[in-house]
C-alpha cells in the first residue's frame, strides 16, 4: 500500500506516511470507542473494513485538497491545511 501511495503522489516521504499515520490514529480510535462503550472488540468483524477506507479516503482527499490550495494561492502549509478541513453544511464558501 505504502508504494502505491508513494507513487501515486509522486512523493515517498510526507504524504504516503501521513495517510498511514491516519490509520494508525483511526485504529486507537477504533479501539477508544469499543473500550467507552464496553463492546468487545474482535479482529475478524467485518464492520471495520469500510472504516479503514473512509479513514483513508477522507485523508487522501484532504491532502490533495490542501495541495491544490497550496499551489493555486501559495499560501502557508497550515493555512492550506485549514483551508482544506470541514466545511459548513450549507454548502462550499465563496
């Protein structure tokens, strides 16, 4: 996974490593929530699958987001970053 990452965004340190980094913090808060709410955890439920992938995929689209910001208003690291998180409900600002 790490090498498609790495080609995929043409990059082998920073940006692979954190989407990994994003499910390392999803499993620990996988693991918060089953222990907060007393349910047992079990390594072969399925119910954990689409949760890595949205985990993923939500990384992936926040940092070609903040990327893109990057580049199109050469702004600083953190401000893309910002500029790249949720949104309001009502829709996309202007």
């Amino acid at each position: 996974m790490y090498l498609i990452l790495a080609s995929q965004f043409e990059s082998f340190i920073r940006t692979p490593l954190t989407i990994m980094l994003t499910l390392a913090l999803g499993l620990v808060g996988a693991f918060t929530g089953c222990s907060s709410r007393s349910a047992p955890w079990r390594w072969g439920d399925d119910r954990h699958h689409p949760a890595h992938g949205l985990v993923t995929k939500n990384a992936i689209l926040l940092l070609d987001r903040a990327a893109c910001v990057c580049v199109s208003t050469a702004t600083r690291r953190l401000e893309a970053i910002l500029a790249a998180g949720p949104r309001s409900a009502s829709g996309p600002s202007s």
